[in-house]
C-alpha cells in the first residue's frame, strides 16, 4: 500500500493506493500555519482506510519551504561571495547581507587569487556582530575547485563553532555562479526549520507506521528521502505542478507529445510532456524571482482556474483572475468559470439550478442571452490556455542551440494530447483539446492525480562530473566531491563510469540505491585541448541522472 | 531600456580538422565564463536561437562553386544564420544592440568561393549586409574589421559599393596572413575612399588602437552616417594570441566596442582560446550592454605590461592624417575616374586557399558607368580539392544600380550561357532578388 499527500495552497490531497486502485482519497483544506497537522490529519484518515502494517511508503508533497521564502520567514543569513574577476560586485544583488571576500578561481579550476585570510576573520567578525548565525558560501567556478569555499568553512568552524555554513559546490554542481550562490543561500536560510519539521513529521509518521519509507516529492517530479532532503530542502519547491505532471504520466501512461492542463481553483499551471516525458525548466527553478540550480519541471502557471470570477466591468465581461469562493453550484455567491461551463454543456455539476440562476442574473446584466454569455466565457477560457500552450511550444522550440546538428534538425513540437487534470478538468479540457484540434484524455481519477502521482513518483538523483587529464583531477557535483585521474588514455566511457559510481556512492548516502543502476547519461562531452600542434588534455563533462518515472511495483491504474 | 542580444553559437559538434585553430574547443572556455558568469540571465541580456542561412540568402553576395549545397557546410550556414538572427533582432528593435558570438569565421571570404580561405568559407557579415538591404531596405553601411588579419574577403566584396564604408585596423600585412590590406589599398575606381586600411606594427598597444579608433575611425563614421554600423569582432589583437604579434588586452577590447557603438557585432578569429576569448568575449557583451566592465581581467593583466612606443605613435599620427585626407577627397576621385571614359576598368587577381591548398585565377571587369557605381563580371578558374577544375563566369549587379546597367549585366548573362568554355555561368540579380546558375554541360538553369 502507497500513500500519496500534495499539500497544495488551497487543499491538500492524498491517496492510499494499493493494487492499482485507489482505495480512499481526501480532499482538506490547507492550514498554512501549520502543515504538519493538515498533513497529519490527512494521513489519518487515509490509515484508518487500509491496513496500517500493509503501507510501505509515504510520499509528501509540502509548501513549507515556498512559504517559508515567500513570507519572509527564513532565518537571517549571510552571503559570502568570492566573485573574482568579471561581473561588478554591485550586480549581486542577492540578499542585504552581502559580502565580498578575495579569491579567484578560473574556469579550469585554476586558483587566480588566494583567499585572505585577514579579511575573512574581519568579515565573521562582522557577521558575528550582526548576530547572525548562518553564512551561504560561494565562490565563483568553486565546483570546479572547492578548496577557497572550504578554507572559509574551516575558519568559521575555528572562530564561530555556532555558526551553520553551507558551501555552493555542495548544493550544486553546474555552471552559473549567481544562480549556485542563489540556491546556497537559500538553503541555507530554511535548512534548520526544514529540519526541524522533518524530525517532527518523521517522529509522527514513525510512530503510526513504524516500518514505512518516507519520502518527499521535488520540483523535477521525482522523491528523495527525508533523511536525503535535509541537506537540500530547495529542493522540494514547486512539488505541485510536479504532483500533478507526474499524476497525469501515471494515468495515461504513454509515450506522446501531450500538454498536461491541471485546473485548479484559482489558477492553472501547463507542462509539456514531450514523447512522454516531462519537460525540465532549462533555467531551473525561479524561486522567489531569482533563478536557481533547482531542476525543476518547465511549469507555466496562468491566473485562471475553475473558481475563477465572472463580473461585468465597466460593460465588458471580466473573467479572473479573482477567485471569490468556491463556483455557484457548489455553494459560492458569484457566479465562476465552472458555472458557466456547467451551463453550457449541461454537466450536471453539484446545484446546476444554482450556477443556471447566476448565470441567467449575469447575462440579464451584459445585455446577453445566456449562451452567447457562456460562449464568450468558453471563448476566453480556452484562448487564454491555448496562448499559453503555444507560448510554452515556441520557448522549447527556440532553446539556444550549441551544436551544428541542433540547429540542422530543428525541433518541433507536434502536440498529440491534451491530459486534463483537477476537478474543474472535465468542464474544460474537452473544448480545449477541439480548440487545439487534438483528442484529450481525462481519467476518473483526474481530480486526485497529484496525490496519486506523488505516491508512484519514484526517486530521482543527478550527478555533474567534470574531467581534466592536463590538471588530471575531477570533480564531481552536488556533494563536493573530487580526486586524482590518471592521465593515460582516459576515455569518455572512463568518465561515464566514474559519474555512475559517484552517482551510487550519492544514492548510498541518501538511501536511494535502488535506482542507481537505471541512471540514464543526458550529458557527454569530451574536448581536446590542442596546444601547439599537439594533445595537452582532455576534458569531459558527463552528467547522469536517475530520471522521473515510477517505482517498480507500479503498474498502473485499474479502474 | 532595451537589452542587449546575444547568440552564442560555439558549434561544438565542427572542427576544420581535429588539431585547427577552428576546433570544438575553441568557445568552450568562452562558454564557461559567460555562464559562470550567469550573463545570459541578467534583464540586460537576451539570448537567441540560431538559425540556417538559405541558400538564397548566401546567393545575394557569393557565387559558390559549382553551388551553395555543395560548396558549403552546414556549419558555415549557422554561423550565417545566425548573424541574421542578430540583424532582425535588431532592425525589429527588440534589441539595442547584438552580439554573434559564432563559428566559423567569415571575413577572408571573398565574392567567388571555390573553398575554404583563412577558416573562412561564407562570409557572415556581406551575408548580413545583403539581408539588411533586401529584407529591410538598408542602404549605407559601415563594416569596422577589429580583427588582427585584414579582412581581406569582406574588402574585395564591397571594393566597388559606395555605400559600404569598410575600415579594418590588423597587424601588418608584410608580417602576417593574409598578406594583404595595406594603406593605398582604397576601393574601386567608383567607390574610391570607402575601404580604408590601417596596418598597424605589430605589438601595437591599447594606447595606439585607441588612438587610430578616436581618430580616424570614429570621424569617419561620423563623416559617413552609416545607418548600421557593423562590427568584425576578430579578437586576435590579444597578447595571448598564438597566430599574431600584437599587445592588445581585453579592457582594451572592452573599451573600444564602447566607443565605437557597433550596432551588431560579429565574432570573426581569436585563436587564444583559454587566456584570450573568455575575457574579450565577455567584456564586448557587458560594452554593448553597458555593464561596467573594470572587474573583468585576464588573470595576467597589468596594466603597466605594454607600453607604446614614440615611433609607433608617430607612424600612427602621419597615417591617421593620411587618411582621414584621403576620404575627404573620395568623391572628387571618383569623378576623375568617371571622366576617364572607359568603358570597364578590368583587374587580373590570383587568389590562394590556404586552408583548402588550391589557387583560383580571376578576371574581374566593372562597368564604368555615368550614373550608378556599374555591375560586376568576374570569370574565374579554380581547380579544387577532389581534382575537379572549374571555370565560371559571373555576372553581379548591385541593388543600387542603374536600368543600364541591369540590362546589360542581364544580357551578358544570356550571352554566355552559350560558351563552352564556363561550366557554369551565375547571375546575382539583387534588383530581381533572383539568382541565376546555368550549367553550360547539362544545359540546366537553376533559380533561388
């Protein structure tokens, strides 16, 4: 038996899934004061609905660190930065509590300057004195050499024991210095309240199902541990629209061009699955209007769901992006996008003599029959959504190209399916898909498919080595790892099966060793360096990854 | 405030050969530090997705031999490509200014292309400059050649348009490829004055390219008002640079393309791959875009390392003056050259494929006409790589130029179709923006 929870900002949903079926499901809304009971409550009620030794595993969906950011909640901390040469240290605009220490390292992991020391301990000094107690540390190409991001640490640990540091080349290794410095601090910031409610959801969890695995859902549709997502709790951002993506890949379960559509109450968030697999964010994750190393499904999320508003403005109909309640025909006052869609087609949703009175009430007031007013209300719906399906095609289409045979076979999405997911789903995705001139698939399971995706999603875990045979080291990312190669004849498959082995040696640490050995290889470089006329090196760029997908007793949904 | 665009195209997939200059690691390092560097992200920056030039668009300037398809790779139409990505981007005004940071090269590309020259097979900008006419309606351009060699394709190929001001500084042609691009080097005899070259002794400094650029270069432009001012970004003048001798820095770099405003940008050579094109690259993004650029240093720069000398400076001074005289007068030169009453003024060239070892003869004749700048023939020879020699003739008319000679040019097009002696023969009609190749053997015209 599985247990699926998505805490959403509005609701939060779970399923207990066992044998293909899903046996009970809740629907409650969310008390953002306090996620660990709302999940609690959920959880619950969904054991009291199976066989408590029989659940196995638990996956969480949570907002906490998206609240946590976007309340201001996070504890204060400092950024040490070591940009080195390039960018103006005035275009970091990161967060007050900026710093600028000495040292430089080059984009071969070549130290320029050295760290001082004298200045690190004036700047603790400071940041001390500030009162606060968690440094983010980066410096730029600093996965390519960690040592200056390390020397700080090793201070800090001398000097301020108390202080919490946390190293860019540990949460990311990919280039993008302002953007590893980003997720550094960011991590930083939320680590110990993440902590803190997992050592309390841990406890709870423990203490109901004693043997069960228990698992958090991320933004790039796959699990990590909860033991694994203390060292990385950004990690588990914007797991929403990965619930639902991932929810839809497991109801359908196929291998086309789809867009999925999850309609919820007040918005509507859009990902791309291409040849059935999800679309990833190529910028990773914004968070809080900043871009960061968390990889992330592309999600277009638009302000407009089924509780979306219909009033008359200044004369013209005004659809959203207001929700003021749930839609008439299930107990609102004004009359929704649900509504108008019920009456339309007829849907027999919660009171339709309800939704039928407002709606009548609204068109009297345009000057409208009803179904003209439903029509323009249908229109505008499905335009809205088509504009931005399109949008996301082109961006995906227009990806910068590095490489002669990108450009030469030019990709194009041919869109084959419209999968509608959330409850306002069945209103809605069948205009769309005519719209698009596409069939659509919706499931019986559609309204719950977040909760049931988390619940299937099985682990993912990503590895970024880099190789250099003239400095004959490597270095391996997130988790800071590097060594020694051997200069002779190394070989791209060489880098291949040291990432394959750093990636299980990262798997083994986070418990998640199961799926290593499914790790697929998305990237392979290799480059000479030519220097003179002749070989001075290699260099090689291997990431692998364990990609988003099921955990192996799933099988599918029965019906 | 309008960002900057920038396309970055490091084709990592195409090397001329595995040990070249032009190889897959040439923009890696580039690569790296500007997205390191998170450049790519800042709301001064917009980066865009390159594109294939067609064949038709590579038509407007070259007669390639036998054809487009043919002649040229892949690679060389996304680099092309690209640089016209730039040009809409910013003749639509979403961008205020652009940057192609592509491979392969262009500049030694010359009008007749029977193979590679200096890395160069198509050349990106005269590619560029014939879409800015035809698609936008463009007519004066200036094309400023930073790059260290004279870009010698680019000069032969606007040597008789008038509204092409074509500058390029380089290191001296008596001491580096392609050998050529020296002072009395002017324009044809109808557009006498718009190519100015500047030879420049080599381990010249920022101090002396900076002053050639304040100037001459500058006063020009603004004598000229081009409507687009291009930029042959070549980023050799570096003192790390292995092919050349000169002292240049990338501050220096920086500043100039903040001075010198170009409104697309496009990278020709730099061969420096690890302590040169990081740093330039990224230094002319954060110029265009307006990014204070004086953190931005090669791990060795001083600025103290070169210093100009007297004599050098005093070279400098007697050529700028030169001439900035000899521009001045362009017009009463062109007169005098009208006045003469030929009928067509003919030049015998030889030109060397360095890259691709084979040697094309050329007969080039201009129509010396009263009322346009005439139309060009060229009959040229060349036998290539796989043994196969080819004779051509080529007939080019301009899109600015007169009935006359449109008639004419189109009419000795027809003519020699019939000669055996020219496998093929080319019309590039810019008026028609048709482009005529007749192959005399299969008696078969094709049209783009």
């Amino acid at each position: 038996m599985l247990i699926g929870i998505d805490v959403g900002g509005t609701y939060t949903d779970g399923v207990l899934f066992s044998d293909g079926a899903v046996v009970h499901s809740v629907k409650s809304p969310t008390d953002e004061t306090d996620l660990k009971a709302t999940l609690l409550l959920v959880l619950d009620e969904l054991l009291a609905h199976g066989i408590r030794d029989e659940v196995h595993r638990v996956v969480l969906g949570t907002t906490l660190i998206t609240n946590l950011l976007a309340t201001g909640q996070g504890e204060r901390t400092a950024l040490l930065l070591m940009p080195g040469s390039g960018l103006p240290y005035g275009s970091y605009r990161i967060c007050p509590e900026t710093y600028f220490l000495k040292g430089g390292i080059d984009f071969r992991g070549r130290e320029i300057d050295p760290p001082d020391k004298k200045e690190i301990e004036l700047v603790l000094r400071e940041v001390d004195r500030a009162g606060i107690l968690r440094v983010a540390v980066a410096g730029k190409f600093s996965h390519r050499n960690d040592s200056h991001e390390k020397f700080v640490r090793e201070r800090i640990g001398e000097l301020y024991p108390a202080m919490e540091v946390c190293l860019s080349n540990e949460v990311s290794g990919r280039l993008n210095f302002p953007r590893r410095a980003v997720t550094c601090y960011y991590t930083a910031m939320t680590m110990r309240e993440w902590n803190r409610f997992a050592d309390g959801i841990e406890a709870a969890i423990r203490d109901r199902i004693p043997s069960c695995e228990v698992h958090i859902l991320k933004a790039d549709g796959g699990t990590t541990t909860l033991e694994g997502s203390r060292k990385r709790p950004c990690e588990t951002v914007f797991s929403g629209p990965a619930a639902s993506t991932m929810g839809a890949m497991a109801l359908s379960r196929e291998t086309l061009n789809s867009v999925v559509v999850d309609m919820g109450g007040t918005t509507s968030d859009i990902c791309l699955l291409i040849d059935g697999r999800p679309l990833n964010a190529s910028k990773g994750a914004t968070i809080e209007g900043r871009l960061t190393h968390v990889s992330s499904f592309a999600v277009h999320s638009i302000a407009l769901g089924g509780d979306s508003s219909l009033r008359m403005e200044d004369g013209s109909l005004r659809v959203g992006p207001l929700r003021l309640g749930p839609a008439v025909c299930f107990g609102g006052d004004t009359p929704t996008v649900t509504d108008a869609f019920n009456v339309l087609m007829d849907l027999n949703l919660g009171d339709i003599k309800a939704s039928r009175t407002k709606i009548e009430a609204l068109a009297a007031e345009a000057g409208q029959s009803v179904e003209a007013l439903c029509l323009a209300v249908a229109d505008r719906v499905t335009s809205t959504l088509k504009d931005a399906i399109r949008r996301m095609f082109t961006e995906w289409e227009d990806e910068p190209a590095y490489k002669v045979w990108e450009v030469v076979n030019k990709r194009k999405f041919v869109l084959h399916r419209v999968i509608g997911i959330g409850a306002a789903a069945p209103a809605i995705i069948p205009l769309l898909s005519r719209e698009l001139g596409v069939d659509y698939f919706l499931h019986p399971y559609s309204p719950v498919a977040n909760a049931l995706g988390a619940a299937v999603s099985r682990p993912t875990l990503a590895m970024e080595v880099h190789v250099d045979t003239q400095k004959r080291t490597y270095s391996g990312a997130p988790g800071g790892f590097s060594g020694p190669v051997k200069e002779r004849d190394y070989q791209v498959h060489d880098a291949v099966k040291l990432a394959r082995m750093l990636l299980a040696e990262l798997s083994r640490q986070r418990r998640l060793s199961v799926y290593s050995e499914d790790a697929q290889v998305y990237l392979e470089e290799q480059f000479n360096m030519i220097r003179g006329m002749g070989l001075a090196g290699k260099l090689f760029d291997v990431g692998i990854q364990i990609t988003p997908g099921f955990i192996e007793e799933f099988k599918g949904v029965d019906l | 405030m309008k960002p900057t665009g920038v396309l970055f195209f490091p084709a990592f997939d195409w090397a001329i050969s595995p040990t070249h200059p032009e190889r897959e690691e040439r923009l890696l390092y580039t690569r790296d530090q500007l997205f390191e560097e998170g450049i790519m992200d800042m709301d001064e920056i917009s980066e865009y997705h390159p594109r294939l030039a067609s064949f038709k668009e590579v038509s407007r300037t070259h007669f390639c031999v036998p054809s487009v398809d043919t002649r040229v790779t892949q690679a060389h139409l996304v680099s092309a490509g690209s640089a016209l990505v730039m040009a809409d981007a910013f003749m639509k005004g979403e961008v205020k200014n652009a940057f192609a940071i592509i491979r392969p090269p262009g500049h030694h590309a010359m009008t007749v292309s029977h193979g590679n020259r200096g890395f160069c097979d198509i050349n990106n900008e005269a590619v560029m400059v014939e879409y800015l006419r035809q698609t936008y309606g463009v007519r004066r351009i200036a094309i400023v050649d930073t790059d260290v060699h004279h870009g010698d394709g680019t000069q032969e190929i606007f040597w008789h348009d008038p509204d092409v001001l074509f500058i390029s500084f380089h290191q001296d042609g008596r001491t580096l490829y392609p050998g050529s691009g020296f002072d009395d080097e002017l324009g044809g005899p109808l557009a006498f004055g718009t190519t100015i070259n500047i030879p420049l002794a080599p381990r010249t400094t920022d101090t002396g390219i900076h002053y050639v650029l304040d100037n001459l270069v500058l006063p020009l432009l603004d004598e000229f008002k081009p409507e687009v001012v291009i930029n042959s970004a070549g980023q050799d003048n570096h003192y790390s640079d292995p092919l050349s001798n000169m002292s240049f820095t990338a501050q220096g770099y920086a500043a100039l393309t903040t001075r010198l405003k170009p409104d697309i940008a496009v990278l020709e050579g730099g061969y420096s791959v690890e302590t040169a094109l990081p740093y330039i690259n990224m230094g002319i993004i954060m110029a265009l875009a307006g990014i204070d650029y004086s953190n931005l240093r090669e791990p060795d720069y001083d600025p103290a390392r070169f210093k100009e000398t007297a004599d050098n400076m005093r070279y400098l001074r007697a050529l700028v003056d030169q001439q900035l005289a000899v521009f001045r007068q362009r017009e009463e030169v062109v007169e005098k050259n009208r006045r003469k009453g030929e009928e067509f003024a003919s030049i015998k060239r030889s030109v060397f494929y360095d890259t691709d070892y084979l040697r094309e003869e050329q007969r080039e004749e201009l129509r010396i006409c009263p009322r346009c700048a005439g139309f060009r023939r060229i009959t040229s020879a060349a036998t290539q790589r796989t043994g196969q020699r080819y004779t051509v003739f080529c007939v080019s008319l301009p899109r600015a130029c007169c009935e006359s000679c449109a008639e004419e040019a189109r009419d000795s097009y027809e003519e020699m179709k019939d000669r055996p002696a020219f496998d093929y023969v080319y019309l590039q009609d810019r008026i028609l923006d048709e482009f005529r190749t007749f192959d005399t053997k299969a008696e078969v015209e094709s049209l783009l």
